[in-house]
C-alpha cells in the first residue's frame, strides 16, 4: 500500500480470495482496517478474528451477518462494529458489496 492515510478509488486492485468472494484493501492503521469485499450469492466470509477494531457497511446485497454468537441479516445501509479479537464472518444471501 502506497499510502496508509488516503485511499484513492482503484489505487489498489482487488484480491480473489476464491469461493465468490474478492477484497480491496483501502486505508489502515495499528488498531482499524477499511476494506471493500465483494460477495457472489452463497459466498462466506468464513468465522475469524484479529486484533483490528472492524465496522462493516453494507453498500448492496443482503448478509447473514454473525458476531460472537449474535446473527443479524444485514441489507444496504445497515452497518455494525466489531471490537478486536471478536469472532466474526458473514454469509451471503444476495450479491453484494
């Protein structure tokens, strides 16, 4: 990453994390990441934790979204937090961003 403080649409290119699903990393710092994924109907974002403080927004498609042992649907506009070291993942419903 070329810049830590400003992310600049298209910047970085985007990552097939294979499975449906593919990220572009945007800005990061020691204790919060933004990230943009993509998610093809059916795809997960499988259970996982790390140290990183996450807020997740969903800007299109419909989630079963799980924190701890907490599941929300999430749909566009819908938006949450998840402290590090929580576990978390999500499966995907309908296409989405």
């Amino acid at each position: 990453m070329e810049n830590e403080v400003f992310h600049f649409e298209n910047s970085n290119g985007w990552e097939d994390l294979g499975k449906g699903v593919q990220r572009q990393i945007a800005v990061h710092n020691q204790v919060m990441m933004l990230t943009k994924v993509k998610f093809e109907e059916g795809a997960r974002g499988e259970l996982h934790q790390h140290p990183h403080t996450q807020i997740s927004y969903v800007k299109s498609g419909v989630f079963h979204y799980t924190i701890g042992n907490v599941v929300h649907v999430m749909k566009e506009g819908d938006s949450c937090i998840i402290s590090g070291n929580i576990v978390h993942g999500c499966e995907c419903i309908v296409a989405g961003v």
